[in-house]
C-alpha cells in the first residue's frame, strides 16, 4: 500500500492518478452485459451438479427446455459475459492517459462536485465531535503496482475508513433518510474497493447535508464492514478489467502505419469482391481491313496525299 498526501483535486492530486483505475470508477470498470439471468443460472447449476435434464428444468420453472446461448457457454466453461459500455470506454481512457502522461478524467469540475469537496472538512469535523472518533486525513491510497487507488476521506482510528458523501440533490438527501438501510449501495464498490486497497477492517460512510440541521438530519453515519467474498469478486473483475486495459496498450503501442495497417505488410492487392464474378480479360480487337478502292477500266485512278 503506498499512501500519497496530495490535497484532493490539487494537480499533484490529478497526476498521481494518471492510468490507475480508482475506486470512484470501480463499478464502471466492472460493467458487464449478458451473463445468466436467475433461471438460467439455477438451470445451469442443476445441470452441473448432474442433475438429468428434466429435473433440472424443473428446478428453474422452464416447462421446454432453454436453448439460449449463454447457457450453451457456460455448460461448456466459457464465459458468458463481456465488458459494458462504461467498461470499454475506461478502460480506452486508462490506455490513453498512461501513454500521454496527463490526466483526461475529472478534469471538468461542476458546482455540485465543487460543493462537495468545500462541505469535506466540515463534514468531517462534526463526525469527530459526535462520535468521539479520531480521523487522519489522507488523499490517495495506491496499491503496490500503482494500478489501482482509493482517494481515502480519512483513516478512522487504527482499522477504519471514513467515506464523505455530501450530495446537493434533494432526491438523493431524501432517499438516505427514507431507506437508511440500502444507503451504501451506490457506493459498495467504492467502499469495498477502499478496505480491499488500504487492509482496514470496515467503513464509515458519511452522508451530510447542513440544510437539514435545524431537524437533527445533517449528519447520517452507516458503517459497512468488510466482506472478504465481495472483496475477492471485486479484485477478480478488476483484475480481469485491467487486462482490457492492457490490450489497449498494446493496440496503441503496436507499430502501424496511419492506415492502421502493420508498417511491414504489403500493400494490399486489388481483388475482385467474393460475390461479383471475376472479370473476363478483354480480347484484343484486330482493326478492320479497308478495302482497295475499286476503279473502273480506262480510269485514272485518284492520287493519295
């Protein structure tokens, strides 16, 4: 763990983030599409455990038996899902940044985001003063190979982890207060990602809104412990995320020309498309005979110029 305490949003701060897969985009990098949906998968499973077809069927509420084709891949053992959308587009601009060397994410700050990070140490401080806790702040927390980092709101005594949220949306500060229990859930891979990074032992996550003083709700604490098999799927996808980004670099890196072909192939010959006939050579035409000009007995024939 190497643990950098450049002041968040500074350009030390954007810099050290160049190409490392943050845990604020952690759920981006495992964005997937297809897999197997509830049925499919207990299909699946049933099936694997050998299970006869008909039992299996049975077992998953199918009346005919699926012939999608991502349980043909995963009764074969091949994966049944691929990077999202949000997947692919990170893990182009993690390529791109590491080569460049410059920062091309959180360049553009809005007010909201703005807001948050002047609202940070207030936050802070009155979770110090009403739960008695001790917080070292720290910035951005990166693994040994730099790959991924946590940009920590603070170390809470020896085995914690503070997380700040400080939303301007009255939907979103709504929602906390509403359903207290499913608060952390749009920042679980966040949370997770930063006990995985920096070892700790659980998570505090803070949600504050000073407009809800005067009721006594200006400050939400919800503490998430870790789970070490969230954690270990979290570091597989990210793992396996990464290896993404790894082909990109090599597609950049790779010489070619501006085509985009490779420097040392020939260029390509002309073809005829598969599905037009091939060309019939032409044949060479021979020129007409002109014929002698014929001329009458006794006449002077004309003279050619």
């Amino acid at each position: 763990m190497i643990v950098l305490n450049h002041p968040q949003g500074s350009e030390d701060w954007l810099r050290a983030r160049v190409g490392v897969c943050t845990a604020s985009r952690f759920s981006d990098a495992r964005h997937k599409i297809g897999g197997l949906d509830e049925k499919q998968a207990l299909y699946v499973e049933a099936i694997k455990a050998g299970a006869r077809e008909k039992d299996a069927m049975q077992a998953a509420g199918y009346k005919a038996a699926p012939r999608a084709a991502a349980i043909g891949k995963a009764l074969a053992g091949l994966p049944v899902e691929e990077p999202g959308a949000k997947a692919v587009d990170y893990a182009w601009l993690l390529a791109i940044e590491t080569i460049a060397g410059e920062p091309l994410d959180e360049t553009f700050v809005t007010y909201a985001m703005r807001r948050g990070r002047e609202l940070e140490p207030q936050a802070r401080a009155v979770y110090e003063a009403r739960t008695g806790a001790w917080v070292e702040e720290v910035s951005l927390v990166l693994t040994e190979d730099s790959r991924f980092g946590y940009s920590a709101d603070g170390f809470r005594d020896d085995d914690g982890l503070i997380e700040i949220k400080c939303p301007m949306a009255a939907d979103k500060i709504g929602a906390v207060w509403a359903n207290p229990e499913s608060a952390h859930l749009e920042y679980i891979d966040q949370i997770n990602g930063g006990l995985w990074i920096t070892g700790r032992k659980y998570c505090d996550l803070i949600v504050y809104c000073p407009w809800l003083a005067p009721v006594g709700k200006d400050l939400f604490v919800k503490r998430i412990y870790r789970d070490e098999a969230a954690i270990e799927a979290l570091e597989s996808d990210l793992v396996a995320f990464m290896r993404l980004v790894d082909t990109n670099l090599a597609t950049l890196r790779r010489p070619t020309k501006m085509t985009g072909r490779p420097k040392d192939e020939a260029a390509p010959v002309a073809t005829t498309p598969p599905w037009e006939p091939p060309a019939t050579p032409a044949k060479a035409t021979t020129p007409a005979a002109v014929p002698a000009p014929t001329v009458a007995p006794g006449a002077i024939p004309a003279p050619a110029f």
